[in-house]
C-alpha cells in the first residue's frame, strides 16, 4: 500500500481492521475447538479489499448493530469498529456451507478537493 502512495490514515485504518477481523474469528468462530480460517487481498491503485473467511459457527450480524454495543465493554465493538475504519464492509453469516464472510473494502487515497 505505501509503493502504491496510499494515505497513511488509509493504512492504519485498514490494518486495524485486519487485526480485529481475524482477533474476532479467533475468540469467537469456534467455541468448541479447533477451526480454520482464510484471509486474502486484492490491491490495486485505488483499492484494498480484503476478505476473512472461516468454516466457525457464525453469527448474526444484525445483533452486532451500532445500537446494541456497550462502549464501555472489552469486547463486541469488533464489527462496529471495523465498519468504522473501512470504506464498504459486508458480512455473510450465516453462510451456506457454514461460518462468516466478512468482505472489507478500503479506498487508499483520500478524496481531492475540487478546484474551482
């Protein structure tokens, strides 16, 4: 992302993300073990996308909304903070076949002002 000239903020942002996505598969897509999951990338000049998978128990991601997250909590703000910090985050969870697809999406430049 820097050879490509991306916004610092951009890089933060989306390496946070990363971290709290896979923390976030670790702690809680398999409570009864063992488990698999799967990060991939794609980057091109203007975009970071990003995608965890994992073969975990799933959740519902409409009970991890902004309005049900206690700020004071130490966990459960994963999603929250997530949506926060990329340009476009999708979840699939349950899915078919089992676990979470979670697709994250990060512009790298920040908008140009117009000239007028």
């Amino acid at each position: 992302m820097e050879e490509l000239g991306a916004d610092p903020d951009a890089i933060g942002d989306a390496i946070l993300a990363i971290d709290e996505a896979c923390a976030n598969v670790v702690r809680h897509a398999f409570p009864e073990g063992d488990g698999s999951y799967c990060v991939t990338a794609d980057l091109d000049a203007d975009e970071l996308t990003i995608e965890v998978t994992d073969d975990g128990v799933g959740f519902n991601p409409d009970e991890t909304t902004d309005l049900g997250v206690d700020l004071q909590a130490t966990s459960g703000r994963g999603l929250r903070l997530i949506r926060q910090l990329m340009t476009a985050v999708e979840v699939e969870s349950p899915r078919p076949s089992g676990g979470t697809r979670l697709r994250m999406r990060k512009l790298l430049h920040a908008p140009q002002e117009r000239v007028r």
